[in-house]
C-alpha cells in the first residue's frame, strides 16, 4: 500500500491501544487482517466493555467518552479514536466500529492498496 508510514502506525497504535485499554486484565485482542479487491482491511478485535448502540455514532467524534468508558477508566481525551479516523480518510479508508456478538468491539479499519495488488 501506498502512504504515511508514521502516520499509519499512528493509526494502528491508536485502535490496539484503545482495545487493551477498555479490555478487563487478562483479556486479549484479536487483529485479523485481509485483502481483497484492491482492499485491505484490517479488524481490531476485543472481548471489552463494549459501546452501547445509542453511543456507536458518537464514538468517533472529539472529546465524547462513552459512561461505560467513563466507568472502566477516568483518564483519557477522547481524542484517540477521531484522531485514527481522519487518519484513515486521509489515506483514502475508512474506520467503522461495531459491537461483536457476545461482547466487545470490532474496530474495522479499510484502506485502499497500491495499483496492481489485489489479494495477499
């Protein structure tokens, strides 16, 4: 793929940091990554707190702290994941979270790959 190295680490270091951080001790993350059409697609998988349905559309914009994240820790900024967002729109992707069937959250990050690579 073609971009900012430094950028999409930034990018990647942001939704893994997120998934630990509202993950309970011992949890684990899960990263599952594919490529097809012309996509990758990367999902950041965790077994979390999770993020109410009322809340999902909220989650990526500045400053909004869920109260389940409130709860689970009093620091951060809310900055992280819109941060991660614009990142991935600056890289012609995208980023989508949603709530996994027995609980947690799938952050599924799309970017486009390079000319001429179809599948990995």
């Amino acid at each position: 793929m073609l971009g900012d190295g430094q950028r999409l680490r930034q990018l990647l270091l942001a939704l893994l940091d997120n998934a630990v951080r509202y993950s309970s001790a011992g949890g684990s993350v899960e990263v599952r990554v594919a490529a097809d059409g012309g996509r990758l697609q990367v999902d950041v998988l965790d077994r979390g707190i999770g993020i109410p349905p009322e809340e999902l559309p909220l989650v990526l914009e500045r400053h909004f702290r869920g109260r389940a994240a409130r709860r689970h820790r009093a620091d951060g900024s809310g900055l992280g994941l819109p941060i991660a967002r614009a990142l991935a729109q600056a890289h012609g992707g995208t980023l989508a979270l949603m709530p996994r069937e027995g609980g947690g959250t799938c952050a599924r990050l799309t970017l486009p790959l390079a000319p001429g690579v179809e599948h990995a």
